[in-house]
C-alpha cells in the first residue's frame, strides 16, 4: 500500500462511494467502518484505491446513472478526490 491519503467525506459521498465507485478492499473496509455514522467522517486509503474510485465513478457516470442531479453529485464527488490527490 502506498502513502495514505485522508479525505473527509459526508454521509451521502460516502454512499455514493459505496453505491457507484465499487471500492477497492481497503477503501471499502474504510467505509464500512463508518457505516452507520452521520456527518464528515475522515477516510483513509493510498492513491490508487482513490484513482480507481474515479475510474469507476467515471464508468458509472457513463454507463448506469440517467439522473443529471446524481450525475452532478457524482461528478462533484470525483472532482473533490482528484484535487485532494493532485494536493498531495
């Protein structure tokens, strides 16, 4: 596992990680911590489980999701976890 990265993140962006971005096993292990917690919670997993969390939101966008509210949540979501990679 590389450097971690931590990211707060509310409960509906931790929903949607879980519904839309098929976590990896560390980031997925993160989440379920969490499970039943309201409000920002800080997550923490390496870079690449983050990237592939947008490839899979990115897939998402493209294949599954038909509602342009939850497209613009998910696209906010994604755009949220590159700028905190690009930070560290």
């Amino acid at each position: 596992m590389g450097e971690p990265i931590s990211m707060m993140l509310t409960t509906r962006e931790r929903e949607l990680l879980r519904k839309y971005a098929y976590p990896f096993e560390v980031l997925e292990k993160e989440l379920e911590k969490c499970k039943g917690c309201r409000g920002e919670v800080e997550i923490t997993t390496d870079a690449l489980e983050w990237e592939q969390a947008v490839g899979q939101i990115s897939i998402s966008v493209n294949e599954v999701v038909r509602s342009d509210s939850l497209l613009e949540e998910l696209d906010e979501l994604a755009c949220q976890i590159e700028y905190e990679l690009e930070r560290n």
